[in-house]
C-alpha cells in the first residue's frame, strides 16, 4: 500500500491499494484521485471511516479504472465532492450473415450488462427490423430481418419476416453502472 501524502492537486496512480494521510493532519488539502490502472483502485487512510461520500462515512473509496474522484480534506474526514467518471463506451460495427445475426464481443468485458443501442445500414428497400436477442457482459447478439412487400389485389402486404443477410450492423454500448 503505497501513501501519497502530497499537496500536488493530480495524483495519477495504477496501485490496486493506495491510500492518502490521516484527513485531521491536511484540513483544507484537495485531490483528483486518477486511476490509470488495469483494475478499481481503493483508497485508505488513517481511521475507521475517514472518508466521507454521498453523507455517508465510510472506510475507503473506489475508484474504477480510468475514473477520477474529486475529494478534500474538512480536518475530519476526507469528504468525496465529486466522482468525475467517464463511462466506458464501446463502439463497433458488424455484418450479418446467413442467419441474419451481427455478434459483438466487449473486450476487456464490462462490469455489468452494457446499455446498448443499433442501428441498421442496408440498400435494401424492404421493411427491416433489428433487435438485440443476446445481452450479456462479454458481448451482444443483434438479429436483423426484412420483410418483403408484395401486392395483392391491389393491396401491399408484407411477407414473413427472413434473415436480413449482408447488413452492417452499428453498435453502441455504454457502461451502465452508477457511481
């Protein structure tokens, strides 16, 4: 456990375990906390609850990665004032196949299942449809299907629906967890 007792503003860190000075020793000392590590770093100090987030006291605070806490120190506690996370967001694009499906994979996976939006890119002029069928923490499944027009008698129906082969798929999921 590495101790940043600094008055730098910034304090970039990738250690899985730091920790900041005793708040009561640093009243009026003010951090962004940036974690440029692979994994959620949790900050410590000195006490049983020395940092304060949302009116609660607690014993530490999270940080997830490429996430930035804002915190200063009221000679108490060390008090969170503002969590400055920047969702992930994933994008990508895919091309259906025989099935009509478009498969993505989230690499490195999302904590939780994505918020997930599509949309369809297609020269076909036949009504089409989209829609996620698999939703889970590793990937996406996006089913796309056309429906072809026919007249009859004068009337336009639209046939069953059949895989939409060829399509370009746009993906684009959005961390969904809320700090």
């Amino acid at each position: 456990m590495t101790l940043y007792d600094t008055t730098a503003y910034y304090i970039l860190t990738s250690d899985a375990g730091p920790s900041l000075p005793d708040p009561s020793t640093v009243s009026g000392r003010t951090h962004a906390l940036i974690n440029v590590g692979p994994a959620t770093a949790v900050w410590t100090s000195v006490g049983a609850t020395p940092f304060m987030q949302y009116a609660v006291a607690m014993a530490n605070v999270s940080v997830p990665r490429a996430a930035v806490l804002l915190l200063y120190s009221n000679g108490t506690h060390w008090i969170v004032t503002r969590v400055a996370t920047d969702r992930r967001i994933f994008s990508a694009k895919a091309v259906t196949d025989a099935s009509g499906n478009a498969v993505f994979t989230f690499s490195p996976p999302f904590a939780s299942a994505p918020v997930v939006t599509q949309s369809l890119q297609t020269t076909n002029t036949n009504a089409t449809e989209a829609r996620v069928t698999a939703l889970t923490t590793t990937g996406c499944t996006i089913q796309a299907r056309q429906s072809p027009g026919v007249v009859i008698l004068g009337i336009s129906v639209l046939q069953v629906p059949q895989a939409l082969v060829g399509a370009t798929v746009h993906l684009i999921a959005v961390d969904a967890a809320v700090i």
